[in-house]
C-alpha cells in the first residue's frame, strides 16, 4: 500500500474528493456545496500538476477541466440535476484516473 501512493501521492485527496462528490448527489446545506467546491478544484489541481509533471496529457485535460468546473472563485452556475451527474461522473473520474496516473519509478541506482 505504500509503494501504492507513493506512485499517486495525488490518491489521498482524491479519494476525498470522490467521496464528498458521491455524498453530493443527496441534498445538503448550500454550504456543504461551497466547501466541495474547494477540495475539488484543489484535488483537481494536485492531480493535473501530477500529469504535467509525468506528462499524461488526457489526465491533464480531465483534471484541469475538473479545476475550473469546481473552481470557487468564478462558479458555474447550473441546475441541481444536472450537477448531481456532474458529481457522479467526476468522482468516477476522480478513482479511475487517481488509480491510472501514476508517477514514474526513479531509475534504479547503477552498481559498479
């Protein structure tokens, strides 16, 4: 497990982020909805600087335009149905993808 996430340091905040984006599709305060919007902009930058960094373009992509769906500062505004499948598909996103962008291994240290 802890070779694990030390390839996807990203994995523990977005396994946080799915989770509140799965609880999302019930109904809660409206507070509850500003305090998501943040962990998953910011799990959404944390997993997009990990594809820069390992250059996985489609992670890139997915997760940036997670980062500004989510983002708190411009909100998008839409309709309560439409962001309970907004929320479930980015919390698949989030595991799925978590799982898939993994950081390359360090070479292994040449022995004379």
């Amino acid at each position: 497990m802890v070779e694990f996430l030390a390839k996807r340091p990203h994995m523990i905040p977005a396994i946080a982020a799915a989770a509140m984006l799965f609880y999302a599709t019930g109904d809660h305060p409206y507070g509850y909805y500003q305090l998501l919007r943040v962990v998953v902009c910011v799990s959404a930058l944390v997993a997009t600087w990990v594809a820069v960094q390992e250059e996985i373009v489609w992670a890139i992509w997915v997760f940036g335009a997670i980062a500004v769906l989510f983002n708190p500062l411009i909100p998008v505004h839409l309709n309560k149905e439409t962001w309970r499948y907004i929320d479930g598909l980015s919390g698949v996103l989030f595991v799925v993808g978590g799982v898939l962008v993994a950081r390359k291994a360090p070479p292994a240290p040449e022995e004379d």
